[in-house]
C-alpha cells in the first residue's frame, strides 16, 4: 500500500504566507494544458521578447565559450569590461556620466535587482510605496522583507504619474524607498524630465530613497531618459536597467544598476551573499550588445511598430480605448463599461478564441478596467488572433 506523503508539522515562514504564486506561473501553466488538449493558444500575455540579440553579441559570446578558461567563477562586480561597456551605454544614450568602478553595479537581472534593494534598505515594518498599477514584483518583494506596503494611486487622468499632492498628504514617517517604473509598465506612459525632477524633490525632501525601473527606455521611444540625469538625484536614486527588452536578451539575466557610491556599496554587501557573478562569456556578450548603433534599436522598433499597429486593431475590435502616445513593448487598453472587470474579458477571449491576454487587475486595483497586450509576438499570430477575436465578438 503507498504511504501518502505528508510534511509533519512543518509550518513556513510568514513570508511564504505573504506571497502568492506568480499570476503567469498560475495561468501559464493553464495555457499549456489547453495546448495539449489542441486548442493552439496564442499568447498575448507575457513581455519576452522574441527577437535575437544582435549578430555580433551572439559571435562574441560563441568565441567566448570555446575558450577552456572563461568557466569559472566571476566577480560578484562583474567585470571591469562590462561595467564600463555600461558606463558607455549611458553617457552616449541617457547623457549621464557614471564612474563604472563605484556608480555601477551588474546584476543578474533586474528583478533579482529589486530584491537586492529591499533587502539592503528596509528593515521588517519599514514603509515603502507601490505604484498602483505597477509590477508585482515590488509587492511580493516588499512582503517578503517584511516591510509596510503603501500604495500609491496612478491616474489615467494624470498621464500615469504619481498624484505629488496626494503623496504629501500621506503619512510617510517610516517610509524608506518608493518604487517608480518609467517609461511605465504596464501603462505605457513615458518618463519627462519633468516628472523625474519631481521624484528627485520628493525623494530628497523627505529622505525617501527613490528607485527608477527603466528597461523600456529604447522600445519605440524617440527619447530614452534616465532619473539619474536630475541634478542631485544620485544622492537619493537608484536605477535599474535591463538588456532583457533592449537588448532582447531576457533569458541572459543581463542587467545593472546605478547609484552613488556608498548605495552601490550597501548593495554589493547584500547581493555577494546571495549569488555569484555572471557566466564570463555572457559577459563579453553584453559588451558587444551595449555597443549596438542606432540603426540597430531603429530596426528592432520598426518590428515593433507593426505590431503595435496590429495589437490596436485588436483593441478597437474589444472597444477599448488607448492612448497612442504609450512607448514600450506592450498595448494597455481601457476595457468597455459593460464589461464586467479586466478577468472576465481576458477569461472569454481565452476560452473562447483561444487566445491569452494579460488583464490588468494583476497590477492592481487601478488595472481593473484595463488589459495589456504584449507584442511580443510576430505578425502572423497577431493577425491570427485578430481574426480569432471578430469570431466572438458581437
């Protein structure tokens, strides 16, 4: 007879209890038996970008490996190449000079970034603000360390920025980072310098360290900036950047940040105790993607500005409306009045034209009346789904 498997009496830690399975993990997984069962999903969900590095990076990283001493443990700093291949990135590109021996710091993606960051500043019961709608990730994280979760509303009516007004009117005693996503995921609206010099205000005026996700920048945005730009904003600013969307190189876990010396520093301590520095070879990779010309992100926006074209079809054909000025490499859409919430139209576009959206209430109580589309998918399947969802559509 087989014994049923049971754990005795084991309780985990209250911050497992905190957090719930990733909302992708959970329906990914039901979009893969609806695959088995033949149904042919098409996913317009999740932001992995389905475009190659470029050539050059791809040869560099093939003459790398074949090399019998580049196998081995790196440096927690990565290594000086890179940091000053990063350093490059963002004195040709955002304008800002960065030392890369003190000012930056590798990373083995960003989203392990946010981690490193909240485990380095906030202590159990410390404040932090949450964007809402924003990404996950800075509330699972937040819950993981333990800290106070406060959000903050963004508003469609104010372009996606946070409410300055409203955020004073809070009670922000305790409140040791804010995070803040720009150009916005998953809105899609942009950064300004004006915007940023109100962070940097807000950031310095009450001692609140404000941290500026930034991988969507070059991803059909004329303009890429960085908070760091802002006069005095090192002193209170970190920001995150990726290669995963501009460099199209999400599964490399090729990312950085950057900040003053003494963060960086504070950082470095946390993240050495959790993970090693990355593969060598993928290193030298990243040096020759960051050195990419124009020509090259224009090529890759010129893919993404036909899917784009094709991804609003698809939200006239669901009425919803969006805002034509949103840059990066997803669609929001405000969802019809009549329509129940964000779940419900994405669950009928799912089971019925077998086709996966991403509703926005994942984000959010703000992204209740909205759905995102990825483009990260070629034009084909987007026509396809196109043509799937005027079958149900009435």
């Amino acid at each position: 007879m087989q014994k049923e498997n049971k754990v005795c009496n084991i309780i985990p830690a209250r911050r497992v209890q905190s957090v719930s399975e990733y909302y992708f993990s959970r329906k990914l997984k039901e979009v893969a038996e609806m695959n088995a069962a033949g149904k042919d999903v098409i996913s317009l969900g999740v932001g992995s970008p389905d475009l190659p590095p470029s050539e050059e990076a791809i040869e560099i990283f093939c003459e790398h490996i074949m090399r019998p001493d580049e196998h081995g443990y790196q440096p927690y700093v990565g290594i000086p190449e890179l940091r000053k291949a990063f350093a490059d990135w963002y004195n040709t590109w955002y304008g800002v000079e960065l030392n890369p021996q003190t000012e930056i710091q590798p990373l083995i993606g960003s989203k392990e970034g946010i981690l490193h960051i909240s485990l380095t500043f906030l202590n159990p019961g410390d404040g932090v603000l949450i964007p809402n709608p924003g990404y996950q990730t800075y509330s699972s994280v937040s819950n993981l360390a333990e800290a106070k979760l406060i959000p903050y509303d963004l508003q469609e009516e104010l372009n996606w920025q946070p409410d300055f007004e409203a955020l004073e009117q809070m009670d922000l005693s305790g409140v040791k980072l804010m995070w803040v996503n720009y150009p916005n995921m998953p809105t899609g609206a942009n950064a300004t310098v004006e915007l940023y010099e109100k962070l940097v205000a807000f950031g310095r005026k009450h001692g609140i360290v404000i941290c500026n996700d930034n991988p969507y920048s070059f991803i059909l945005n004329e303009q890429p900036l960085s908070i760091l730009s802002i006069p005095g904003a090192r002193e209170i600013c970190i920001e995150l950047n990726s290669m995963s969307k501009s460099h199209n190189m999400p599964g490399w876990r090729m990312a950085m940040l950057a900040s003053n010396p003494q963060f960086v520093q504070w950082i470095l301590k946390v993240k050495s105790n959790i993970d090693s520095g990355q593969f060598k070879p993928m290193q030298y990779a990243a040096v020759e993607a960051l050195r990419a010309p124009a020509s090259w992100y224009a090529g890759m926006n010129e893919v993404y500005r036909s899917r784009r074209e094709l991804a609003g079809q698809i939200m006239q054909v669901l009425n919803c409306t969006y805002d034509e000025n949103q840059v990066g490499m997803f669609l929001w859409g405000k969802i019809p009045a009549h329509i129940a919430g964000s779940e419900a139209l994405a669950d009928q576009v799912l089971y019925e034209a077998n086709v996966f959206l991403t509703p926005g209430f994942i984000f959010g109580s703000r992204g209740e009346r909205y759905i995102r589309i990825s483009l990260c998918c070629k034009n084909e399947a987007l026509k396809e789904a196109l043509n799937r969802i005027k079958a149900i559509i009435k």
